[in-house]
C-alpha cells in the first residue's frame, strides 16, 4: 500500500471507508450536472470527516466526488490535496474517463496516490520541481497523466498503466521530510509542503 510504503508510519495504516454520500446535504441533492464548487466539496468534507484520532496517529481525508467545477485555471480538474487540512478530493467521473488506452481505474489509482504524496510534503525541493510537482516524467508526483508521462512510460503505457512509484528524487525527499519529523507528523507536512504559486493560493496543490 501506498502510504505503509511510502509514509513508513510506525503503527501501520488503517483504511476506513465511509457510506456513500448521497445529498450534499440533507435535503440538498447532488446537482445534476454532477459537478462540485470548492465551496459544495469544503462543506461535505466538514460535515463527513468525523473520524477522531487519538494517540498520536494522523488522519488523511480522501474524498471522492463525481466532478470538480472547472476554475479556469485547466488544472486541478481531477484532484486536488488541500494540504493544510490533510485532505484531497478525487473528481471520479472525470478521472474515469480514463486516458489514451489507459482505463479509468488506473487513472483513479494514480491520482489518488499522486493526491496523497502531495499531503505528504511532496513537491517542494527545487532540484527537481516546478509548480509543486516532479518534473521527471516517470514519477508518480509528475503534474498529471499526459502524453509525455505515457511516451517516458511507454513499456507501462502499453499495458494500460500509469507510473507507479515516486522516482529517487521525491523518495530521497519524504526520507528527508521523515528524518526532521518531530513526534507530529502533521506538523512536517505543512511545513513540507510547498505553497503554489499563482494557480489556487497558499496550501493548495492543484493536478
Ligand atoms: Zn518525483
Ligand atoms: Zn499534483
């Protein structure tokens, strides 16, 4: 698993699936463009994560909707991780449209893990990194699945797959980030994580 490989937590990682959220809220149905506002996502995000954690563990939040509202920007468009409050949003519909001969799950599985490096502080180290991404096109924090991540992995594009490990440079980095961790985690992934430039404000990483 991504984060037990990656993260390395002490007592291991714990999956907790919630019910579908069927309402934006209650009485409030999706809307039927199926597409979601920053605003509609913060507020289903505030109004689900209700897990408490104790004992020194750390809460990641992942949620999934079916589209995100486009702002204009192009990016962000199929996840985000607002990494500040620990939590990214994965927009399902689009995500599984899938790409080129990729299918929609392995698009799904990418952007997840991709969301999920950045809440944990990547990518912020300027020998390998522009905009809050890897530049190297095999990595899996590379800005998103286009035809220069398929061409630089073609032998995996071929069987239908997208990358799927950090390349040396970003694992060298969460060893980094690792190493200077205090006791709480969270506290060294937002000083970890980078502030974007122009795209969405600070402690946002769009893509
Ligand atoms: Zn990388
Ligand atoms: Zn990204």
């Amino acid at each position: 698993m991504f984060l037990e490989r990656y993260a390395k937590p002490v007592r291991g990682v714990r999956l907790i699936l919630d019910e579908e959220i069927r309402e934006l809220a209650p009485g409030v149905p999706i809307p039927e463009s199926r597409m979601l506002s920053d605003l509609q996502i913060h507020e289903l995000a505030r109004q689900h994560r209700s897990l408490i954690v104790e004992g020194g563990a750390e809460s990641i939040y992942l949620l999934y909707i079916p589209r995100r509202l486009p702002d204009g920007s192009g990016r962000g468009e199929r996840g985000e991780a607002f990494v500040a409050e620990s939590f990214a949003v994965i927009a399902s519909d689009r995500v599984r449209e899938g790409f080129l001969a990729i299918g929609g799950d392995e698009v799904e599985r990418f952007v997840t893990q991709h969301e999920l490096g950045h809440l944990l502080g990547l990518v912020s180290n300027e020998g390998h990194e522009h905009a809050g991404h890897c530049t190297n096109p095999t990595c899996l924090m590379y800005p998103e699945p286009d035809l220069r991540a398929a061409l630089a992995n073609w032998w995996r594009a071929f069987s239908g797959r997208l990358p799927t490990e950090l390349d040396a440079d970003c694992q060298r980095d969460l060893e980094r980030l690792r190493e200077s961790a205090q006791p709480r985690a969270s506290a060294t992934m937002s000083s970890g994580a980078r502030k974007e430039r122009g795209t969405s404000g600070p402690q946002a990483a769009k893509g």
